[in-house]
C-alpha cells in the first residue's frame, strides 16, 4: 500500500465527505462482525468467520479512514505530514497511558 495512491484514489472517487464517514461506519460494521463470529460471541458463530476475515475487515476500515481524512487535505504533502503528526501525537498519548498502568 502507498499513501499516495490512497490520495490520488480518493481524489478520484467523488464521494462527498458525508458518504465517505458512512462507509466507514459500515466498514466498522463489518468489523465488528468479524470479531464476533471469529471470537465465537453467541449468536454470530454460525457466520464462521475467522482472524483473516477480521484481517480483511480491518484493513478495509482503515483504508476508509485513510481516505477520509485524506479528503480533509487540501494536497499529498499535507496529507502526509498530518497524518505523521497526528499518529505521532497518538502514540505517543497510547505510550504514556500504557506506562502508567
């Protein structure tokens, strides 16, 4: 995967912001259910879905995220540069959270 292919894709793919945050609710839906099935959570068992399909969900959902907040940047470079700033930012509060336990 390249970022700048997910930046180029999305700049082709005239879903509007709205429609891009519902898909991945959907994505995230899916998810979920992946989870669930492979998990073996009552109920959803029956749908036999493993850790690849919760793999395959996952990576799905990210992809979304990515273009979503892909669309929020007015060029690839921005694009690149938030996205470093605020994974950065993120892990960083993840870390500090996890050392305190």
């Amino acid at each position: 995967m390249k970022l700048e292919d997910i930046y180029r894709l999305t700049d082709l793919d005239k879903k509007t912001l709205q429609e891009r945050a519902l898909k991945l609710g959907e994505e995230s839906g899916e998810l979920a259910q992946a989870v669930l099935s492979a998990t073996g959570a009552p109920g959803s068992a029956y749908k036999k879905l493993g850790l690849g399909d919760v793999r395959e969900e996952a990576a799905d959902a990210a992809i979304v995220a990515l273009s979503l907040f892909s669309q929020t940047c007015d060029s690839e470079e921005q694009f690149r540069e938030e996205l470093q700033r605020l994974f950065s930012q993120t892990v960083t509060k993840w870390e500090e959270v996890l050392s305190r336990s």
